[in-house]
C-alpha cells in the first residue's frame, strides 16, 4: 500500500494498485522521461481502433499483402506492447526516490477549529502555504491552501461570496475541508506521487506513517527532487 484515501477521518480500503489503474490515472509506476502523457485514450487503445477499423488502401501490393495476413494489425499490437514490456521493466529499473527523502518534516499543522484569521497568522508566522487539518482524535482529515483563504477573503471562494462576506468570523478551517483526501507513506516512489498529483490536480499531500502526518509534499519538492536525481545521474 502506497497510497490511502480518507474521508470524515476514516481511512477508505482503495487498494493503490487499483486507483492507479483507474482509466484517468495510468500506472504510476510506467512513467518516465521518455514516455508522452496521454489525455485521450491511450496508445494500445488507438491500435485496437486502428486494427479492428476497415480502409482503402492505393498500393495493390499493400492490399495483397493484407489479405493474405488479415492478423497483421494484431501482431503490430503484440509487437507495441512488447516493446511497452521492455521500457516498463527499464523504467523499474530507476532508482526509486522515497517521499521521506523529499517531503516537509517537522509539519506545521491546524485544528480543524481554527479560525480564518488564526490560520492565515499561523501560514504568514511559519512562512509556509499549506496547513494539513487535524481533527479531534489528531487524525488528518484535510489541507488547506494560503491560495483557500485568500479566495474567501476575497469574496469568491467556495463560502464567501461579497454578500456574505460578514459571515467569516464564524467559519473554521475545517469548513473548507474538501473529500476525499489522499496520502501516501514515506517510502512511496516519488515518480508514483508526481503522477497521481498530476491526474489529480492536487497541489499537496500528506505523508502518513502508521496514521500519523509525518510530512508534507508540494509539487515543488518533486521537481527538486526529480530535478536532483537528473543531476546525480549527469555527475
């Protein structure tokens, strides 16, 4: 287990296996430099398409051939994912980067009861841009963003709006909390993390070990981190 998802506290049995497999998250663990992010469908599917799809052909020896191997854009499929075989295995070959190695420890935390302004004073005073969000029992049940209270001052957030504007002094942190929440765990490939974030559109996640936040890790930690390995690699 890599990854976890939690809602009102309570962790969600979501093997990590399976969110990867999801068909807006490709596996995590086959990125590399080399490979292309889809945003449609995927590579195999288009040749599936390709294969299965009649069409004319100009060059008679090119349709001859054709119907003397009618299999041909099938072997061409077999062909591509044996050649996707071979980079997956040199891709698991890379060093793996931990999420301990790159993330933010000690972290700088709130209760689920702060208030706005205690929360914006206590980002402004430690210098950071988010807080995750503990609730009573100290189990972390969200994260909150600099970018969050900023829009909800500003009367377009999820909340506020100019009309209500008044009604701040009487909102928590824990108001702005948005499910689920993913995490991961300290030994979790920082390449996995970086694509789940990417498909996700998630800014942060918490880094748990045995339930306990233990660390941060920003989208800017994982391009330092990924930045550095290159480096390495190039000395």
């Amino acid at each position: 287990m890599v990854f976890a998802v939690y809602e009102q506290g309570m962790r969600i049995h979501t093997p990590a296996d399976k969110m990867l497999n999801r068909p807006e998250i490709q596996a995590a663990a086959a990125i590399s430099a080399q490979r292309r992010l889809a945003d449609e469908a995927s590579d195999m599917d288009h040749l599936q398409q390709m294969a299965e799809q009649p069409f004319f052909r100009l060059n008679p020896s090119l349709k001859e051939r054709e119907e003397h191997n009618p299999n041909h854009g099938q072997e061409a499929i077999k062909a591509y994912a044996k050649a996707e075989e071979a980079l997956d295995t040199h891709t698991s070959d890379q060093k793996r980067i931990p999420a301990y190695q790159v993330m933010h420890s000690p972290v700088v935390f709130a209760s689920t009861a702060t208030s706005l302004n205690q929360g914006w004073r206590l980002m402004q005073d430690n210098q950071v841009s988010f807080l995750p969000l503990l609730d009573q029992e100290e189990r972390v049940v969200g994260v909150i963003s600099e970018v969050d209270l900023l829009r909800e001052a500003a009367g377009v957030g999820r909340l506020l709006t100019r009309d209500n504007a008044s009604q701040a002094k009487d909102l928590k942190l824990g108001d702005f909390i948005i499910e689920p929440l993913i995490s991961a765990v300290p030994n979790t490939d920082i390449r996995d993390i970086a694509r789940l974030m990417l498909e996700r559109h998630i800014a942060v996640m918490p880094i748990l070990d045995d339930e306990k936040l233990v660390g941060i890790i920003t989208r800017k930690d994982l391009l330092l981190g990924l930045v550095n390995e290159a480096l390495d690699l190039m000395t």
